[in-house]
C-alpha cells in the first residue's frame, strides 16, 4: 500500500517509515498541510495517517480533499484526545481515528482493516459479510455466531448492519443513529438501550463487551473484522 | 417687581419726564392730540420698561398731571367733560393691556431660558455621567455637579436580590426601608427626595437625593426625575461594561487553557508516542527490521527521552517562575564566564552550531543567581538557533557605564511588531519555525529568570536590513570586590 504519513513531527515519521517500509509499504511523508496537497496531486495514495494539529491548517479541513482527489482512507491520529474532533474527522470521511500515544500493533491493525478493504472493491455491493466467528447474509437478514442463529428485530438488525458494514472501523453515533432512525439526532438513551440488546444477544459477558466495543463520545466499534463474500 | 431704587426706576422716572415736557410743549403748541399721544407713548415705553405696574403708576401720574397742570383749566382737577375723561381712560388701559402683554411675554422667555439652561444642565449631567466607568464613579460626579443645584448629596443603593449594596463601599444593606430611615435618622427626612433607577431589565436601585432646603422652599429644582433616568441609565451601562470586561477577562483564561492543553498534549505525547511506537516496532516478531534500522529506532528512543526530561525541565521551570520566583541563592557572578558554560551546554545538543563571541575583556560582574542567569543565557542561544536559518549566532557580553549587557543575535528573518508583544508569552511559538521543535516556553523562562535576577530583557528586530532578531539583557553592573586594589607604589 502506498502510506502518505502527515505530520509536523519529524521524530515520528522516522520512527514509522522504517516499520511500515519493513512491511512493504510505500511510504510518502509530509510535514505540512501544504505539502501533504502537493503529494496527493503528484502521485497516488492508498492511506493518510493524519495528524490532526498541523502548523499550517486543521488537518480535519483535509479529509475532504484526500478523499475527492486520491480516493485515499484516512486514519486520523491525534494527540489532544477531544471527542469532538474525532467525531468531526469522521463525519467528514475518516475511516478510523487512533490517539497518540498509540502502540504499533494497533496501528498495523488498523492499517490492515483499510488494506483488506481496499482490497475487495467487490465489498461495497455484497450481501454476505462472514469471519470464523460471525455470518452475517444482508438479504435473507440471517446472523449466525458461532453458527447459531441469532434472531435480531428490525431495528437492531440496521444498527448491527452498520457495525458490520465498517467491521473492525470506527462508526459515529450518528452514522448509527441515522441507520436506525433515519435521522442523525435523536436520544442517546435510545442508541445505548439497543447497543445494550445487541450485546446481550452476541456478547458472553455483555458488562464486559469484547465484539461490540464502546469508543467513548465517538460511536461503537465492532471488534471482529469480516469478510464479504460474493 | 424692584424693591429698591435702581436704575430701572430712574430710566421710568426719566421717561416720564421726558413724556410730560414733551406733552408740555405739544400743549404749547395749541396741538392737544399730539399732547395726549406723546403721553401714551410715553406710558408704553414704560410698560414695556418695567411691566404692568410701573405703567399703571405712569398712567395715574398722566392722567394727573396732564389733567391738573397742562389741560385747561390748569391747577384745576375735574372730569366733567368727554374729553377731560379720554385721556385719563386712554393712558390706564393702554398701560394695562401693554404691561400685561409685555408680562406674559417676560415669564414665557423667562420659562424658555429657564428650560433651555435646565436642559443644559441635564446634558451637562448625561455627558459626565457617561465617561463614569465604575458604579462608585456616578457618585463622585454627582457631588461635583449638583450642590451648585440646592442638591447636597446623592446616595446610590444598587438594589441585589432582596437587599441593597452600596457602590464603592460594597456596603450591603438588609433592610429594604434603610435608605428612608437614614434621612430620618438624620434628621432631615423632610429635606430627602427618594427616587427610583428604572432601568432596561428592571429596577436597578434607588438614589436619595438630599436637599440644601425644604422641598417647598425650593421653587426651582433640578429635574431629579430626569437625573434619576441619566443615573440609571450610567449605572447600565458601567454594568455592562464589566460584563464585557469578564467575558474578555473569561475569553483570554480560555485561551491560555487552551494553549497550555494542545502545547501540553503535543509536547508529552510527541515523545511518548515515538517511544512507544518505536519500542513496540522492536519487541513485535512479526516486524522484522534491518540490524540498522533497530539501531536507529532505539537512538531515537533515547533522544525523546531527552526531550520529555528538557520539557520536564521547562515546566517545572514555569512552575517556579509562576509560584513568584524570587532570586535568593544570588552571588557575583561573570557574565562572560556563564555565557562560556551555556555554550558548552547548547554545544553538546548541537555541534554544529556557529557562535561568535564579543565578550570584554574585564570581568563584567553582576549580583544574579548563576544557574538561573545561565539557564537563561542557554534559552536565547537555543532560540538563536531555531531562528537563525542556521547562520552564526554573535553573542555579545559587555559594560555600558552602570549596566552589564549581554546581547544575541540571530540572522533570521526577523520579528514582526504583533509578534514582538507576545513572543515573552507562555507556549508562544512564531509562525515562521521551520521545524515546528521547541515548547514555546524557552522565552517566557528567560524573561522570568533574568528579572527574577533584577534584570530587564528586550528585543531589537529587525536588527539590520530587514534581517535578524537581537534579545538584549540588563543588569545592574557589580563593582569588582573579589580582586584587592592595585598596589599604587609599584
């Protein structure tokens, strides 16, 4: 994959371009916003990894511009932590967001999400979403864990479509909220009650989610990443 | 109406004098129309003088005079013919339609310049009132202006919730009848006018007016009602102003706690980031990197360590600086000799770097503590250096007569004015750093530790041709005591 790392630290890009070359990646730095604009129009680029606070521009400004003219993925990385631009970024495109400091098994992990991804460009239309643990058939609407049948209502069923459509990504509470709702803003309670529903019917200890994972003031996160078959 | 005999009476007693010698000579003349009309001018021109009652006085003396000394039979008073009886009514109700006139004409010009200076009065008020910028500040005002107007004082009650507070004293008074009974209290209840603030929100307060007389003993008074309204309507406004006075104060604390999160964020984070990321690269099997690479990502390991032991450092050095840092541990000390050891210092962190040196060649001696004034010295270097697009830095110790002066300089691209103002601020950082390294603070520690020291700092930029940035330090010079007089006989 071609990596194009944005960021006005020097000392990390020298720590990241070594270990994302070592896994044959390509990688191209910038340390600017301008410079980052100057890369994408030279050549292509597969992944941004975005760091948010830039010198010369609010990297969330970027996005649009990584999307519309690379058709790149974005993972924002930031340092100052606030939901709010988190939520920002990924509203406006990012795929997935990582706070600093992060470790770098998490990092390639999520690295690996945007590549399987990329890789199957037949995903966007499939139906059927499957991985050791889950099977999930959009059209019959049938969801299998552990080759049990789980019977979801129509409403959980939407909101867990979402998850599974960004399975192992990053989704904005109101990414869901409009899954289920048709509309961006409406009580929180009632999202946390179905995510509650969801949890009970696919989590062994629902206080203790591992599938489903809460990424706090931001959205949810099914952990498990899925492969769309067909 | 006159009481004494002034001119005015003279001008009258004159006119009619004039009048009666005139109609004399008329009479004289065999003319006794004109005889009778140069009275009645005369009788006008005094009305018109003096008001209804010199004329009516005029008007008897007339008809007196011309019917006793100039109409025939003279020495003889009598009415018994139409036309001894003409004059006299001609004379007493010409002086009693013109006197009238002319009164009323009188008190509506009185009544208008009496308005108009009122109205001035009143603007007087509303213009001093207005440049008031502080509650306490109306009272002042009020007391220079209005005792010229039989008002001896002014009290302002703010009113707060169910009591009042006074403005200036901060005074707060429970009782809501206070401001009547202090009038009584003191005696003059009588003499007190109160009024209430009427503001835009609601009722602002009351003010008590005191007065030099009895209410009815003072046919004049200012308009109170309308001073009341001008008090109000200041006291809005200095409210307001100290409305935008805490939402700025507010805005600023939000920005500086806004700095201090992302410049704190960036500055910890960066190096635990590179640390963690670098280390899980290392320790993770399935990252298999070149025997140089692993070298390069564990030296990069140990200079972030560095770098969160400096910004550690920094902000301990804040700390100090803010808790009110005074320089106890001072001794005398050479300048030159702690700008040797800040070099040396800087010099182990960047070798290549390129300092010229200007020190003179007697010690320049200051009272200053050491570690601070050299931790100061490395500060402006460093900056030097991050400024200076990587040409030489001259750094300059001197003597210019009572002061020791020590002074780097850069050759970068210079300082702007705005900049210039906030560059000795907290996690400032100019625009124009290439490399976007430092925390912002190395100025703002200086500046600290060199006048916790008794010193000054300022900044020359740009110091020649539109290029180069010079920091110039201060100190008050130390007179050499380590070193015995010189021996005058050899």
């Amino acid at each position: 994959m071609k990596i194009l790392i944005v960021d006005d630290e020097p000392s990390i890009i020298r720590t990241l371009n070594p270990v994302l070359t070592a896994l044959s990646h390509q990688v191209i730095e910038a340390t600017d916003a301008s410079e980052a604009l100057r890369a994408i129009d030279k050549t292509s680029v597969d992944l941004v990894l975005l760091d948010l606070g830039l010198p010369d521009a609010d990297g969330a400004d970027l996005i649009s511009a990584f999307k519309s003219r690379a058709q790149a993925s974005v993972i924002v990385v930031s340092a100052r932590h606030l939901e709010a631009d988190k939520v920002r970024a990924l509203d406006r495109g990012a795929e997935d967001y990582i706070d600093k400091p992060f470790g770098m098994e998490e990092l390639l992990a999520r690295i690996r999400v945007v590549e399987r991804r990329l890789n199957e460009a037949s995903g966007k239309d499939a139906a059927v979403f499957t991985s050791d643990l889950l099977h999930v058939d959009l059209r019959t609407r049938q969801v299998r864990l552990m080759d049990e049948p789980v019977h979801l209502s129509p409403k959980e069923f939407a909101i867990f479509e979402a998850l599974v459509r960004s399975s192992g990504q990053v989704v904005t509470q109101r990414r869901l909220m409009i899954a289920g709702w048709n509309e961006p803003v409406v009580d929180g309670q009632y999202l946390r009650s179905y995510i509650a529903m969801l949890r009970d019917k696919f989590e062994e200890d629902p206080s203790d989610p591992e599938l489903i994972l809460t990424e706090s003031g931001v959205g949810y996160r099914l952990a498990e990443t899925l492969t769309p078959v067909g | 109406m006159r009481k004494n005999f002034s001119p005015g009476w003279l001008l009258d007693c004159i006119l009619f004098v004039v009048a009666t010698a005139g109609t004399h000579l008329a009479q004289v003349a065999d003319r006794p129309i004109t005889a009778v009309l140069v009275y009645l001018v005369g009788v006008i021109l005094i009305a018109v003088h003096s008001g209804v009652y010199a004329a009516l006085i005029a008007a008897f003396a007339a008809s007196f005079v011309y019917n006793f000394l100039l109409s025939e039979p003279v020495f003889e008073f009598g009415v018994t013919t139409v036309d001894e009886a003409v004059p006299l009514i001609a004379f007493n109700a010409t002086a009693l339609i013109t006197g009238t006139l002319v009164g009323r004409l009188r008190d509506t010009a009185n009544k208008a310049s009496r308005a108009q200076s009122e109205t001035a009065f009143l603007l007087t008020i509303s213009d001093r009132l207005q440049r008031a910028v502080k509650v306490e500040e109306i009272e002042t005002t009020l007391r220079q202006i209005l005792p010229t107007q039989g008002v001896s004082s002014v009290h302002i009650y703010l009113a707060q919730g169910d009591f009042y507070v006074r403005p200036g004293s901060g005074e707060v008074i429970m009782d809501r009848l206070a401001p009547l009974m202090e009038g009584v209290a003191q005696g003059d209840a009588e003499k007190s006018l109160i009024l209430e603030l009427a503001g835009a929100r609601g009722t602002l307060g009351l003010a008590r007016f005191r007065l030099t007389d009895l209410i009815e003993d003072r046919p004049r008074l200012p308009d109170l009602k309308s001073i009341s309204a001008l008090i109000a309507l200041a006291i809005e406004r200095c409210i307001l102003l100290d409305e935008v006075a805490e939402n700025r104060a507010q805005a600023r604390s939000e920005t500086l706690k806004d700095t201090l999160l992302s410049s704190v964020s960036h500055d910890l984070r960066t190096p635990i980031t590179v640390i963690e990321a670098a280390a899980g690269a290392l320790v993770s099997p399935k990252i298999r990197l070149p025997e140089a690479e692993r070298v390069t990502l564990l030296e990069t390991i140990i200079e972030q360590c560095h770098r969160l032991d400096r910004y550690t450092g920094e902000l301990l050095n804040v700390g100090q600086i803010q808790a009110g840092l005074t320089s106890t541990s001072t001794q005398v000390v050479d300048l030159r000799e702690l700008s040797t050891l800040a070099i040396r210092q800087l010099r182990t962190l960047h070798p290549d770097i390129t300092i010229e040196r200007q020190y003179d060649e007697d010690p320049v001696l200051v009272d200053a503590n050491p570690s601070l004034i050299e931790q100061a010295i490395f500060n402006l270097l460093d900056n030097a250096r991050k400024y200076g697009l990587n040409q030489t830095v001259s750094l300059g110790v001197r003597t210019d007569g009572e002061l020791a002066e020590l002074t780097v300089t850069d050759q970068g691209r210079g300082i702007d004015d705005r900049d210039k103002k906030r560059m000795f601020e907290r996690f400032f950082k100019g625009n124009h750093n290439g490399n976007h390294e430092g925390s912002g603070l190395g100025l703002y520690i200086a500046k600290g530790f060199v006048e916790s020291c008794g010193g000054q700092i300022d900044v020359v930029s740009p110091v020649e041709e539109g290029r180069g940035t010079r920091i110039e330090l201060r100190f008050p010079l130390c007179k050499d005591r380590s070193h015995p007089p010189e021996d005058q006989s050899r």
